[in-house]
C-alpha cells in the first residue's frame, strides 16, 4: 500500500537547502569536501556533483554533495541532534531520486528537476525502520533494506529483507527462515541475521538470463553455516538457498559495505572492512587488492574508492581500486560516502 503522508519539515525540523559553499574548509592535503553550506552566493561556474556524504558537527548533521575536487558543497538536507536525525540515504542520481532515513520516523523518498540540491518534500514510504543503509537496483525500480524482527526473543538477532516496489508503491519482506537451521535450546527455528543489503550489480528482473541475486552479511542465527559475518548471495525468487562466497572467519566486518556499480565494467566485486578494505569477487570470494582504510564506496567506472583512513585520523582518502595510488581527499569529519552516478 503506497503511503501518502508527505514529510513535513516544521514537523520534526528538519531543513532543505541548497546553500552552495565555494570554499573549502581549512586542513587541505585535503579540506576539499567538507563545504560548509554557509554562503548564499553560488559559485561562478556550473556545480557537478560527484560524491554525497554525511558531515556531523555537535548541532547538526548534514546530508551535502560535493564535486570530485571536493571544493564545492551544497547541503541537500540538515537535521538537528535530536530524535529527528537523518540517519541513512542513497541516491539513484540517473532516476533523480534519494531515499533517507530520519531517526525513528521511517524511510522517505524525494527527487528532483534539474538541481540536485535542491530536492522536493520527502514522502514518507515505510514507517517501521529507519536504516542506515539502503540501496536502489540497478534498474532504479526497487529500494531494499533490512530490519530486525522484533517479536524474536532467541539468540542474537533476527532481521529480515524488505523492498519497495517503485511502480506499485507497495512494501514486502522476504524471509529467509525457509534456509535457516533450527536449535531449539537458542530459540532459533530458521532466523537469519542479515546487514547491510544491496542488489547484485547484475539485477535485472527483465532479463531472463540475471540471477537477481542480492549481497548481504550475516549468518544463519542457529550457526549451522558458521560466522555471522559472512558475506552471501540470494536470489530473490526463493527457489535456492543464499550462496555464501566469504567465510567473516570470526573477525569484526565493518557495517559498510560497497558492491561495484554495473556500468563500470569488470568482475563484480564488493569491499568491505575487515582490518583493511577488502575487495571479494562476488563470483567466488577471491580476494582482491587491499588497503589501510574503512567505510568504502567504488567510484561509478569502480576505478576509485572513497573512504575513511584507518589510521584513527579523520582523513578522507581517494584510493585508486588497484591500490596503486592514493590521496587525501579530506581531514573533515565525513561519513558514509555514495559516489552520485548520472
């Protein structure tokens, strides 16, 4: 059922803006990307958008997208540090869309015309989780996420997929119980722990030949297929069990996750934090390069990955996929990065 309910931003005070920055904050090598959304004078030439992020300061948090260089910023949305916080998003920049999320208040979905930073009033589509972390198919028809299953009272914690469908404006989960293990003494009859959902960079409902596979970490609850950081694939017709393509073999594996974008071109590939930025070939877990850092996202031709340092430093760093070369793009306080891709 479409929900029909617009965002209203007097309501839980949250600001649009489209207030363009020209000048970077002190601290390059670099300060490019941190843009401060505080002058109103937009800059003399044409604002090309190229990565969005989060910056977080002690009253506010912003969503802002910035150029490649990192010297020009716009603040898309603002919220305060109150229960009304933005929480997540992800931009399907081709379709002019963004989805975020606001604190405890659910998922919202705008667009707009022709200035990115400036974006319609919210809609609010699903009003039971607010992620922090969602993506959009490659074909801009879905939206998917996960949530906790909260009448589950057994071991861990149980989650399970939800999508909303574009064009039907309805919302639906998918359960894996059916692939799960049950252990009786745990509490556990089949439930999945599940992170971090994102669509195979080959889904393609139209195309009869696309396994319209997802990518997510997680485990089985009942510890019949092992770590819960594992990283596996699943069809969503539901005819065959999740695939696991990497054993987490009991290290921590950072909440952000990156799948390679599909007009990119080469081997599918997702990176990951587990010590370092991890790249695993979706085909069979192979392991590519890796390199010091944490919270990746590839770049739309997957040549470059941005990314925290993971030196404790609040530094930004560009690194090229191969690892072959690096720079520090940022020493602004940035978070969860998403390449915008036209």
């Amino acid at each position: 059922m479409r929900v029909s309910k617009i965002f209203s931003t007097a309501a839980i005070a949250l600001v649009l803006g489209a207030a363009v920055s020209a000048a970077p904050p002190e601290g390059k090598g670099g300060g490019k990307g941190g843009g401060n959304g505080g002058d109103d004078e937009p800059p003399a030439e044409a604002f090309l958008p190229a990565i969005a992020y989060f910056e977080q300061s002690r009253k506010s948090k912003d969503l802002k997208l910035t150029n490649r260089a990192g010297d020009v910023a716009c603040v898309v949305k603002q919220s305060g540090t109150s229960s009304a916080v933005l929480r997540g998003f992800v931009y399907d920049a081709a379709n002019k869309m963004l989805a975020y999320s606001i604190g405890s208040r659910g998922i919202f979905l705008t667009t707009w015309d022709e200035d990115p930073c400036v974006v319609g009033d919210g809609t609010l589509i699903h009003s039971q989780a607010s992620p922090e972390f969602m993506d959009f198919s490659p074909d801009g028809n879905y939206l998917v996420w996960r949530e906790t299953v909260q009448d589950y009272s057994g071991f861990g914690t149980a989650s399970e997929i939800f999508f909303y469908d574009l064009s039907s404006g309805t919302v639906s989960n998918i359960s894996l119980d059916a692939h799960g293990g049950s252990r009786p003494e745990w509490g556990v009859n089949g439930e999945w722990a599940v992170s971090n959902v994102q669509f195979s960079p080959d889904f393609d409902p139209s195309n009869e030949n696309s396994p319209d596979e997802l990518i997510f970490r997680g485990a089985p609850l009942d510890g019949s297929l092992g770590e819960y950081e594992s990283l596996f694939s699943y069809n969503i017709d539901g005819q065959s069990a999740p695939r696991k393509f990497y054993d987490g073999g009991g290290d921590y594996i950072d909440i952000v996750m990156s799948v390679t974008n599909p007009t990119g071109g080469d081997e599918a590939r997702i990176a990951i934090t587990k010590g370092h930025v991890r790249q695993i070939a979706i085909s069979n877990g192979a392991e590519g390069p890796t390199f010091d850092g944490y919270e990746p996202a590839y770049s739309c031709d997957n040549s470059e990955i941005i990314h925290r340092s993971g030196t404790g430093k609040a530094d930004i760093r560009i690194t090229a996929a191969d690892g072959s070369s690096t720079e520090t793009w940022s020493k602004a306080n940035l978070r969860f990065f998403d390449w915008f891709c036209p």
